[in-house]
C-alpha cells in the first residue's frame, strides 16, 4: 500500500507542473540543448516526489534513479557537443556523426533502462 502524498499542495502543484513543462520541452525541441534542458527539468522534478516517503529504500532508489539520470545527462550533452564539434550544427534531426549518434543512443537507452544498460533498474524497482 503506499501512504498518501504527505506534500505541501502546492509544491506538489509545482513539481508536477515542472514535469509537464520538461516533457513539453523535450517533445517540442529541435536543438540539442533544450532537449538536455528539458530532461533534466523532469529529473529534477521527479526527485522530491521519489524521496518524500522518508524511508531508506526511497531514498536508496532516488539516490540511484539521481546517480544514473546524471551520468546519461553528461554523456548526452558530450555525444551533442561532440556532434557539434565535428559536424557543427545542434540540431537535432542532423546527428550524422556515428561517434556522437552511438554515444547519443547509449545515453538514451540508459535513460530508459534499456538493456545491455539496464543493470540500475531492477534495483530501483525493488527500492521503491
């Protein structure tokens, strides 16, 4: 069973409005910065509301979910600057470069939990 939101009402307001507002921002963006932007909005979002339960397995699996969110976050914006580096365009649609589209790729899939690069979320799972 899991306990009520024991959140101020309109913290609360204000994460779930910043979740939507970073998925917005991710959906709608054609260049690679505000994509970056705008997940990382919804990290930073999703966090206290993973770690409001103040239970050591909460704060084990935010910890984790923090850890893991973050290394994808830097190997995207390094896979975006690489491609910038070497191509010179941010946008989006022309990752052409293999090195930055296989480090783009490898950061999605650990943002997701795709396997080989899975090895955090059944962890999470069973911390939460």
């Amino acid at each position: 069973k899991i306990p009520p939101l024991s959140m101020n009402p309109y913290v609360l307001t204000i994460l779930i409005s910043s979740l939507g507002l970073g998925t917005t921002l991710t959906f709608a963006s054609s260049h690679w910065l505000l994509a970056w932007m705008g997940l990382e909005v919804n990290t930073l979002a999703i966090l206290p509301l993973m770690a409001q339960h103040h239970h050591p397995r909460a704060v084990e699996a935010t910890t984790k979910y923090f850890l893991t969110q973050a290394t994808a976050a830097a190997m995207i914006l390094f896979a975006s600057t690489t491609n910038a580096w070497l191509v010179g365009e941010w946008d989006i649609n022309n990752l052409s470069h293999p090195l930055a589209t296989t480090m783009a790729i490898a950061a999605l899939a650990l943002k997701i939990g795709l396997a080989p690069v899975h090895f955090w979320l059944q962890s999470f799972e069973d911390s939460t």
